[in-house]
C-alpha cells in the first residue's frame, strides 16, 4: 500500500489517554512498533506485531496485543484489511481517512482504491433495512497482473467439451 502514513505514537498514545485508558508499558511498546511500520509502510499481522514486540519485550501478553489492535481500530488508527481466505492484516492511517481495498486472493497484495459507493445506494440501503449506517467497507477480491501471469487460468468443464 502506499498510502503516506503521518500518524506517529505519541498521537496512537494520546487517543487511548482521551479515551479514558491507562497508558500501560504493554500498549505503548505495542503502539511504538506500529509507528516504526506505519514508517516504513509495513502492514502487519496481529501475530506478526506480537512477534516483533516480544524480542524487545518479552512480557507483552498475546491477549494485549489483540485487544491493543481493536482498540486502535476502534479509534480509527488502524484500518484493517480482511482477505478472500478471512485472514487479516492491519495498517495504520490518519483517525477519519477514508479508502477501500483491492486484495490479490493469490498473493495477498492490496491496493488502495479511491472507489466508494455512490450516497444513493447506501441511502437505499439504509431505507430497505432500517438500519442508519455508521460506516461501510468495500473489500475487492481477484488476481493482480503478476499473479495472472504466473497461474494456469480455470477452464470451465463445458467448455472443455
């Protein structure tokens, strides 16, 4: 992705603060990591993160490192990318930014589209089920360029008759 990250840990740190949250030594090890990726563009695992943080920290519960991902997403500092298969993986981005996905079910590489539903159709969408809506995320599936090069395409039985 390449979308410029200019969130830093002090801001991740002082939203959890204006949330009412301890500042613990877990989270901000946890936040400094993050920062370090947002950085370098790197997106991450919740596994990956936890990895990383317990060479410098070895006392960062698993737990802590899940609950500090959702909390920051919660926040909105951290956008997650969910895959064909249901895996997942983060990335961090400036609190109320707004973008959508387009993820390679072969390879697993995104690319961040500037797409979005047009205001009617997620105002039909809200008149049709009653629901008021808070927010939507639009996640598309298929094969980058590269991996369309690389794979033998599907060939459908009738056609092969």
């Amino acid at each position: 992705m390449t979308q410029a990250r200019t969130v830093n840990a002090d801001q991740m740190k002082a939203a959890i603060a204006e949330a009412g949250l301890r500042p613990t030594r877990p989270r901000a090890a946890l936040i400094d990591q993050m920062a370090a990726w947002a950085t370098a563009g790197t997106d991450f695992t919740c596994e990956e993160l936890w990895h990383s943080a317990q060479a410098s920290a070895p006392w960062i519960g698993r737990s802590t490192t899940f609950r500090t991902v959702e909390l920051l997403a919660d926040l909105g500092f951290l956008d997650r990318v969910t895959f064909a298969d249901g895996s997942e993986r983060y990335h961090v981005v400036q609190p109320g930014s707004h973008h959508h996905h387009l993820t390679c079910e072969m390879c697993h590489r995104v690319v961040e589209i500037d797409i979005c539903l047009p205001a009617e159709v997620l105002e039909t969408v809200q008149r049709s089920s009653g629901f008021a809506l808070t927010g939507h995320r639009l996640e598309l599936f298929g094969r980058c360029s590269d991996c369309q090069r690389h794979t033998v395409p599907v060939i459908d039985s009738v056609d092969a008759e």
